[in-house]
C-alpha cells in the first residue's frame, strides 16, 4: 500500500458516520498577560507599526481634518466609500466619492486612489485588523484592489487582546478579512514585495478621548 492510499484510507475512516468524535484540546492561554484598555491599544499600536502600517491617533472632532490631510498627502482624486461611512468623514470639497458597486469591475477599483473603511475589530497582540463587510466597511474587494486603504478603528471598544478573544464576536458566515500590515510578500528570494494581494499603504486611525 502507498502512502497516498494509507492518507485517502484515513480520511474516509474519518469521514464515515460512525467514525468516533475526537475531541480536540482547547487548553491554551486565551491571553498573554493582563492590560488596561490603554496598554491594550498601545500594544495594536506597536504591532501595527511593526507590520509597516502607518498609525495615527486622534479624537471624533479631530478625525475629519485627518482624513483629508491623509487623502491630500496622497493625492487622491479618488475615494472609494462604503455606504454606512459616517459622511462627516470626508471632506465635502474633497476626492470624487465612487460609491461601493457591485457591477465595479476590478479595472474600475484599481483606478480608485484611496479607499477610507471602519472596522470590526482589532487584535492587539497580532496588531490585526478584522473586517466583515459592515456598512462601514463595504465588499470585501473593496479594500484589497486600491492602492491606498484608510482605516478606522475605535479605541478601545473595537480592540481586543487575542485571536481566541476575537472569534467569538465575529459572524463567521460573513466575509472576514484578516489584514495584518499593508499587503506584502518575502516568497521570492526573500525579497520583501508589498502590494502584491492588496494596498501597499495602509493607514490606521485610533479614534478615542484625546
């Protein structure tokens, strides 16, 4: 017998309706230490910063202004915006707004400059992003043909500890999106490509009480 044939063999004993349940050990730390809500957010902030993604901070009030320095530094013609984004968001007299479509063919998208999305959450100790194509957060593709992606995160309601944290408060039938940094690859020669399967810039807003 090969090997293939000892494999397929296994996965159909595991597959038959009377194979035995295995029961699978859960015992792992749920969290690595104990943080306030402002080490917590520290913590995103470093692990993000260490991924390349640029992080700024700032409060509600402050928050449009930065928004439009960010779209201006870029020189953004275009935004791409989701349909629940708060409109004070972005600056009246500012980027085109091209709406969240579902007939926008990938050519369209790609010709977008920047694209500004809220979130679900954040994990601390992985410095990841999770979006599940909320209303602030539109298509899933939305965010990961532009070039350019704003987003923003609510501190420290939206920030979370661990993955193990995490995964209980998401819906896992909708679409999650798992950003960790701007989209980048070593695979070639170790040769670090960013860009490759999303933006090559990402921005992060922490928005709470200055």
């Amino acid at each position: 017998m090969s090997s293939k044939d000892r494999i397929l063999g296994r996965i159909r004993r595991a597959l038959r309706d009377d194979a035995p349940a295995v029961e699978i050990p859960r015992d792992y730390l749920h969290v690595h230490g104990a943080r306030t809500p402002a080490q917590r957010v520290d913590l995103l902030a470093v692990h993000l910063a260490e991924y390349r993604a640029v992080v700024h901070r700032t409060d509600e009030e402050g928050l449009p202004a930065l928004i439009a320095r960010l779209l201006a530094e870029r020189g953004a013609r275009s935004v791409l915006v989701p349909p629940g984004l708060p409109p004070h968001w972005l600056p009246a007299a500012g980027p085109v707004r091209v709406p969240d479509r579902a007939a926008s063919t990938p050519y369209e998208l790609d010709r977008v400059d920047s694209v500004v999305t809220g979130c679900a959450l954040a994990v601390a100790e992985t410095g990841t992003i999770v979006l599940d194509a909320g209303p602030d957060q539109g298509r899933r593709r939305i965010t990961l043909v532009p070039d350019h992606h704003i987003c923003v995160v609510r501190v420290p309601d939206q920030v979370v500890d661990s993955i193990p944290q995490a995964l209980p408060l998401l819906d896992p039938t909708r679409p999650l999106t798992w950003i960790s940094g701007p989209s980048a690859t070593s695979d070639i020669e170790l040769d670090r490509v960013e860009g490759v399967h999303g933006p090559r810039t990402l921005e992060v807003i922490l928005v709470g009480t200055q």
